[in-house]
C-alpha cells in the first residue's frame, strides 16, 4: 500500500472549515484515498473516500489533485464535536484481507 | 440500528487465563476482522473473515485465534493471554471483501489489561 504523510497535528476555529492534507506522492493507478476519523479511543468511523474525482457527502468533501499526489479533507464547518485524529489511507480494490493500514493521522483540536 | 458490537467493553485479566472477547454485526456483512491499536503503532489487524467458515491471518496473529460460525459472530479467543497483549481491541465489518469501494464499520473498542 503507498504510504501517506499527514500533519500530527492542527487546530481550527469553530464555525470554520477544517482542511486536512494528506501526501500520497507514490499512489497506484488503482489505490483509492479514504479518509476515517477516530474520536478519543472510540472506534474509527469512515468520513468519505475517492478515486480520482472529487467527492462530498454529508460529512465532508474530498479534494485529490489531478495527478493524485495528494488531497484535503474539507469539514466545511467545523464543530467542537470534529476534534479527532483523522486518518488518510489509500488502499487498491481487491485489497487481500481488506486491511486498513492506519498512519500516524492528523490530530485535529478544534476550539470554541 | 445498524451496529458492531463488542463485549466487555473494559477487562482486566491475569496471565495465562483463557478469554474470549465478542463480536456482533446485524448489517448481514460478509467480511469482519480484528484490530489492536497500541500508542505510536497505529491500527494492526490480527484476523480476519470473509464469510462463514473463512478466516485468515492479519499482521500480528500471534497468540490469538478466531472462529466464524455463523455470519454475525467474530469472536476473538486468546488462549493463554500475555501482558504484551494489553491494548485496545477493534472489531470491524463491511459488506464484502475484495471490493474496496466497501467502508469498514467499527465497534466501540474493548480494552484489555493483562497483569
């Protein structure tokens, strides 16, 4: 699996979009990007996931650059409930075992 | 609710004494796997199933076994447990294996001690 590198660490002020690199400058023509967040020892809850597009749901967008080096996670109004560490994986389809290799992460503080 | 379930929540054990920790889904998922997590090692997966009956191992097997009677059930067995084995303990689901499009549900977590 290609390995991501994120921040540890960043802070957002509450009612302000949250934005989260992630570095996967080796990634696979086949390797998708997800993103899991992980709120204090509880366990890690999926956010969204892409290929190449951009995508949004009602959490979250994902924006991956057009050569697919890397991509932000955007939380587009952040609440003092999204203070977590979140994780950037990318995984190919067909993943043996479905495996997710959690990194480091970005821990996330986000203040009144 | 469509859930993953684990029980205890919170155990503290003794060297040597058999445990068995449980795991539920009620999504009908085919796949489901265990994982540790351990300060500055990240997520590891110690086993995992695609379907009844099939089990295989994950990154760190040693010392664990796993059983899949029946679609709903994961449970994970340790049979003489050691104190390198404390650590918080995931059980996750999805759908299927193999499409990766698939998103892993995770349950609340146990943490173990073993003195």
């Amino acid at each position: 699996d290609a390995k991501t590198t994120q921040p540890p660490s960043m802070d957002c002020a509450e009612g302000r979009a949250a934005n989260l690199p992630c570095n996967h400058s080796t990634i696979s023509g086949n390797e998708y990007v997800y993103w899991y967040r992980q709120i204090h020892s509880q366990g890690p809850q999926y956010i969204i996931h892409g290929l190449k597009n951009n995508e949004t749901n009602e959490m979250a967008s994902l924006i991956i650059t057009e050569d697919r080096k890397s991509s932000t996670l955007i939380l587009p109004h952040a609440t003092l409930r999204d203070t977590a560490v979140y994780y950037c994986i990318v995984s190919p389809r067909g993943n043996a075992g479905n495996m997710l290799t959690f990194g480091g992460g970005t821990r996330l503080m986000v203040k009144p | 609710e469509a859930q993953v379930t684990q029980n205890p929540r919170y155990l503290i054990t003794v060297t040597g004494k058999k445990l068995t920790v449980t795991c539920s889904q009620n999504m009908n998922h085919e796949y489901m796997s265990w994982y540790r997590q351990d300060p500055g090692l990240g997520l590891r997966q110690i086993y995992y199933s695609m379907n009844v009956e099939v089990t295989d191992k994950g990154d760190v097997p040693e010392g664990y076994k796993v059983s899949r009677k029946e679609k709903r059930n994961f449970p994970l067995i340790l049979e003489s447990p050691s104190p390198n084995q404390t650590s918080l303990y995931f059980c996750a689901s999805s759908l299927s294996a193999g499409g990766w499009a698939d998103t892993q549900y995770f349950g609340p977590g146990t943490r173990l001690t073993v003195l």
